[in-house]
C-alpha cells in the first residue's frame, strides 16, 4: 500500500470528517506508513502519529506535546499493536476528546 491510501485509511478509521470537526485537527500530513496530526482541546498532547506496521496489521499511535513557546516537541505516550477498531477509543481516553458525535464504546459495544 502506498503511504497517501494508508494516510487515507487511517483517517477515515479514526473518524474522517467528524474526527477533523470534533478535535479542531489541522496539519493533517501523510508521512512514511502512516498519518500526523495536529489537534486542539487536550492539555496532555496536542499531536499525534499513527504509523502502520503492515507485517502484523497493526498501528503504533505516539502522542506529543508540542510547544509553541519553546518550540519543542516532546513525546507523552506510545501505544503499540493498536488494531483499527481501538485508534478511535484510545485516542478518546487518553485526550478525553471524542472522535465523532458518539463515543467510541456506543458504535461498537
């Protein structure tokens, strides 16, 4: 798979549209194997990174802090072997930020 389709996937698995309205997300970049993100709302981490690991089918997400005032970027946390249907539930419980107009455990439990 090529890195815009895979950037493309993971957007859409986290929540497209709704994801980008719901967390004020911007620079939104494809990047080797996977997708970054910028976003707004969450005093922990105000980045993310979701890379996939083809062989296993699964995605490693990193979140960041970045600062404007220092400028530096500085990682919080790293959540290995995510498969597609935990990138929106992770996200929501480590930013408490929702991903769409639901919460992830009522679209899929």
């Amino acid at each position: 798979m090529e890195n815009k389709e895979i950037a493309t996937t993971i957007l859409q698995q986290i929540g497209g549209n709704q994801f980008k309205a719901m967390t004020g997300a911007y620079n939104i970049f494809c990047i080797e194997k996977g997708l970054a993100v910028a976003f707004k709302g969450c005093k922990t981490a105000n980045r993310l990174e979701v890379k996939l690991d083809e062989a296993e089918d699964v995605y490693t997400m990193k979140f960041y802090k970045f600062s404007n005032r220092t400028l530096e970027l500085n990682l919080v946390k790293t959540f290995e072997n995510v498969y597609c249907d935990e990138l929106q539930s992770i996200f929501e419980d480590f930013t408490g930020l929702l991903c769409s107009l639901r919460p992830s455990h009522e679209r899929f439990g």
